[in-house]
C-alpha cells in the first residue's frame, strides 16, 4: 500500500473519485471507503467525517441517489447509486481531470522532471 495522498489533493478530485466509483455499481457508505482504498492503493482514506458531506452534497446535486435497502441477515444500509446527471457530471469531470493531468505534465517535462 502506498501512503496517502494530501488532503488538498484529494478535495480537488473527489467528486470525480466518488461518480467513478459509483458507475460500476450501487454501494453503501463503509464499502465506499474500503474500496476506495482498495482500489486506490491506499492513496485515498476518506474519513465517514469527509465522506458523507459529499455524499449529502452530490445527492442534492442529483448526481446521486440514496435508499434504504435490508440485505437478508444484514442491517439496514442506506445505498448510493449514480443517476443519469451524474454520469454527465462524471463524463465532464473526467475530461477535466484529463486535460489537467495533460497540462501539469507538460510543465514537468519542459522542466525536466518527468
């Protein structure tokens, strides 16, 4: 596992981060943050403090949606799945990312540092 990325750099990515997650399926809070730092290497390690304003935030967005599901010998688990805007939002974001990540490069091989 790789240590985890600043802070500041993670608020600059996190909606993108999160709608990614969420187009491969619906998941719930505890298993957003596992796989994100699964998936991540353990670059990114979200705090419930961190995660669920954001979740809160895209879902008065409209870019995601909540519901109470009841898995079979499990808790109740409020469940976050991305909506149509979101896929939008996340298309939009990634292009964004795209071109960012693109222009950064370009400044660190022009100073020799790629």
């Amino acid at each position: 596992m790789t240590k985890a990325f600043p802070p500041e750099l993670v608020r600059g990515c996190a909606e993108l981060v999160l709608l990614t997650l969420l187009l491969s399926r619906p998941m719930y809070g505890y298993e957003i943050l596992t796989t994100l730092e699964e998936r991540g290497n353990g670059g990114f390690q979200f705090k419930q403090g961190t995660l669920y304003p954001l979740l809160y935030r895209l879902e008065r967005e409209g870019w995601i949606e909540a519901a109470w599901v009841e898995p079979e010998g499990a808790k109740r688990r409020k469940t976050y799945r991305i909506t149509r805007d979101g896929r939008r939002a996340q298309r939009t974001k990634a292009a964004e990312w795209a071109r960012l990540q693109a222009a950064v490069q370009a400044l660190l091989v022009e100073a020799g540092d790629a």
